[in-house]
C-alpha cells in the first residue's frame, strides 16, 4: 500500500491508527495529541494546583514510566508549577520487584526527579517472599493489594506530597468496570470511574491516564524509546481479572470505542442514598492510625494473622474467630508505625542519584 | 528459490516466549504456500502466494515460539493485545496480515499485556 499522509499536519507519513478515532497520524502529531489529551484531562478535572507536591507510583513498568515522562513534559510545558517525586513500593518479590526497582532508579536519573523507595519489609516486616512461604498462593494477592495501598499512602505521607497520580490507564478502568459488575460490587461501580479520588482525611489520587488506551501509551514509549520493564509478577494467579482482559481486549479489536463506551457506561451508575448508608463510616485504626471502616484497619488485621501464624484470619470469618478465641493480641506483637499525615516541612531524605 | 532478510524484534515481555531473545535476523523464501503451511516437504503441489505477515506469524508459531502458543497467537493472527510494527508504522496502516513483505524489512511485537 502506498503511504498516506496524516490525517492533521497532511505532510508526515501516518505511522499510527489512532483506536479512539481511526485517525491515520505521524509520529510527531500522534507525540503531540496524546500528551495535549492527557492535559485536558488535567485542566478540565481541575486535578492540581501551582506549588502541589506530586508522587508519581512508580513501579517500572510501561505505564507508570510513560506517566512520569508526560507529566514532567507537561509540567514544563504549560507550567503547571508542581514539584514532581516518583514513590515506589519494594515488596519484596525476588527476581521481579528487585529487577523493576533498578528501571525506576534509572528513571529517577533520565527525568531528574527524586525518588522514595519504601519496602513492605520496613513497614510490616515481611516481604512478599516470605508472605508467600507462609500462606501459598491463594490469598497472597489479597496480602500484597491491602498492604500496597497502605504503603503508598505511608510514603505519600514521608514525602510530604499532597497528591499520588498512578498510571491506571483506560484499559484498566475499563476492565475494573467489568469486574465489579461480574462480582456485583455496584459501590465500587460508581467509584472505580472516578479520575480523583480522595476519603476523609487520605491524600488525593488520581488517574491522568484515565482516557487513555494502553495502546498508544505503549505505542509512545516505543517511539520515546522510553525505559521500561515488563514482566509479570511472578506470584499473580489472578486468573479472573486476566479473563476480564481477555474479553476486553477481545470486544477492542471488534470495536476500539468499547473501552471508552465501558467507562461510560461505569460513570453512569449513580450510587444511591440507601446503598451508600450502609457503608461503614471511616475511623482511623486504634493500632495503627491508619484510615479505617473497622477498629483495627485491615493491614494491621492481615499482620496480626501472619505474626500470630493465623494468615486466614484476615480473610476468613471462620479463622477469625478461631483466631479471637485464642484470646486477645499479644503486647509484643509487631506492629505498623504510627500513622500521621503529612503536614509542616518535609523531614525526610530521598534517594540521590549515584 | 529466492528469499527475503527480515529482522525480527520482540518488546513488552513477549521476548520471553522466544528464547528471551529481542531481535532475530531471518530469511523465508519470496514465495510461500497460501496456506501458510510451514512444513518443508509440503511445498510441492501447493498454491502459492508472495510471503506475508500472515505467513510470517505462521513461521514464527512454528519455528521459533518456545512456549505457550495461546500467549502468542489467536484465531490464525496474533492475540489481541499484541502491537505489531511494520518499519516502525503500525500494522493496520499497512494492511495487517496482508502486507507483503519487501527485502529488508523490519517487523516489531510488543506485548501491552504485562503489567503496568
Ligand atoms: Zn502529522
Ligand atoms: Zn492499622
């Protein structure tokens, strides 16, 4: 087939098909639509202010590379004024997480932003290794998800930022969507579409990615020769959610709009009044000051059943209760560090280039 | 029987179902069943065709996937999820399985599928 040329600039020669549109564009075009789309989505959700500290969750991988990439461009480009740090959570996966840390250290060079490491085994004493050697592979996936997002938020709090952006991109939404509606978890419905989202007293997070398709996030760090790692993690058997993005993937290359109508369709449900009633209020954690709907926040509650050799009992109503008929914690039980919200001056030391 | 140079690269993970190995240099003849059958023997009394993408992928299923063909390829073409570059041009700008492959080319997989 003979080149075409492209469809905005008529001069380059089209290299990508836009998913969204169809539309047939040049590299340089396709550079500068993609980042002015991430910009809308900033600028039209108002998500930051001039002087707002930003973590980037940086785990190494395409998305969240490509996210510190674009938002450091955008950062200079149309002065948003922000102060940039890329945050990345260890937790302790050998021959993964160990591999994907090195990226994010190289990434900390290339885009000279600091960067906070915070491992799972500083924070609870346990690595996801030895997570794993004591529960299997069942429910490690459950450990590793309450104990991230914890993590994250421990290490906003160290940094001092006001706000974590992640690289969760369209497809992702897209697939949440799916999966809360397969398990009927219509509260979640509502609130995985969401671009910011922020409880009573947690630092703000959001998506910039939210409209964007993964593949032309892939795409861009292609032609960027961006510095990525891609493998998958060596202990996830989520065989549901890779089922989901089967089918996602499937409906795209019938019809590319079904990613976006998807998200549509998750932002239309509106969670009404009495099913919001019946969700639990927040508190904060009596052990550990974290944010929680029960007393004890749910990290403190998977700790205290791997350090008392219980691990179901954060998961099971059944091992919990075997778990409280042995009576209550023991004062030496390991706990958390206290949690505090980040406010006043920053204290902390990052990691500095070598 | 003439033949073509064609480099392969593989980016995203996907390297891994091959050996672990980014890039390969290889060689396939210019003319190649329609069928896109790759066994040797069989190309005497077959219908023919200018190499393909199509037969490409074929080729690649056959003779150089170490493991789990399902992560590679589905329904003939490969698995969706699976960006394919045709000399740094996406592939639906080029026809797709259809393009026919010229001396020299370059042809890109990258997975999308590996985490994020
Ligand atoms: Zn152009
Ligand atoms: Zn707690």
């Amino acid at each position: 087939m003979a080149p075409r040329a492209c469809a905005l600039c008529q001069k380059g020669k089209a290299m990508v098909k836009r998913p969204k549109t169809g539309q047939q564009i040049c590299r340089d075009c396709f550079f500068y639509v993609f980042e002015t789309e991430v910009h809308n989505t900033i600028t039209q959700s108002n998500l930051f202010k001039p002087g707002d500290r930003v973590a980037i969750g940086a785990s190494g991988g395409k998305d969240s590379t490509v996210l510190a990439y674009v938002m450091k461009t955008l950062n200079e480009r149309y002065q948003y004024g922000l102060e940039l740090f890329l945050l990345s959570i260890d937790e302790g996966i050998t021959g993964y997480r160990d591999d994907s840390l090195e990226t994010v250290k190289r990434n900390q060079e290339q885009y000279d932003m600091p960067l906070k490491i915070l491992s799972y085994d500083e924070l609870y004493g346990w690595t996801m290794d030895a997570i794993v050697s004591q529960v299997g592979r069942k429910n490690n996936c459950t450990f590793c998800g309450v104990f991230r997002r914890q993590a994250l938020d421990r290490g906003a709090a160290i940094l001092n930022v006001d706000h974590i952006v992640t690289g969760h991109n369209a497809d992702d939404i897209a697939e949440t969507v799916l999966m809360n509606i397969m398990r009927g978890d219509i509260a979640r419905l509502g609130r995985c579409t969401s671009i910011c989202t922020q409880g009573e007293d947690t630092i703000r997070r959001s998506k910039p990615f939210k409209y964007a398709y993964e593949k032309e996030i892939v795409m861009y760090a292609y032609f960027k020769k961006l510095d990525y790692f891609s493998t998958e993690c060596i202990y996830s058997p989520d065989a549901y959610r890779g089922h989901a993005r089967a089918f996602l993937k499937d409906l795209e290359a019938a019809r590319p709009s079904a990613i976006i109508d998807i998200i549509h369709s998750g932002e239309a449900f509106e969670i009404k009044e009495e099913i919001k009633a019946t969700q639990k209020v927040q508190q904060t954690c009596k052990r550990c000051g974290y944010m929680s709907s029960n007393e004890l926040c749910k990290a403190c509650t998977l700790l205290e059943g791997l350090e008392r050799g219980m691990a179901n009992s954060g998961i099971t109503d059944r091992a919990r209760k075997k778990l409280e008929a042995e009576g209550p914690a023991p004062d030496n039980l390991r706990t958390i560090p206290y949690f505090k919200l980040a406010s006043g001056n920053p204290t902390i030391t990052v990691e500095t280039p070598s | 029987m003439s033949t073509l140079n064609l480099k392969i690269e593989f980016g995203g993970g996907l390297e891994l179902l091959f050996s672990n190995q980014r890039s390969y240099q290889i060689a396939l003849p210019s003319l190649v069943p329609k069928d896109n059958s790759t066994a040797e023997e069989s190309l005497a009394m077959k219908e023919m065709k200018a190499l393909d993408v199509d037969y490409l992928i074929h080729h690649m299923r056959d003779h150089m996937l170490q493991e789990r063909v399902e992560l590679f390829m589905e329904k003939d073409t490969v698995r969706p999820g699976i960006l394919v570059l045709i000399n740094d041009t996406d592939w639906e700008l080029e026809g797709e399985g259809d393009y026919k492959l010229q001396e020299g080319d370059e042809v890109v997989f990258i997975s999308t599928l590996h985490g994020g």
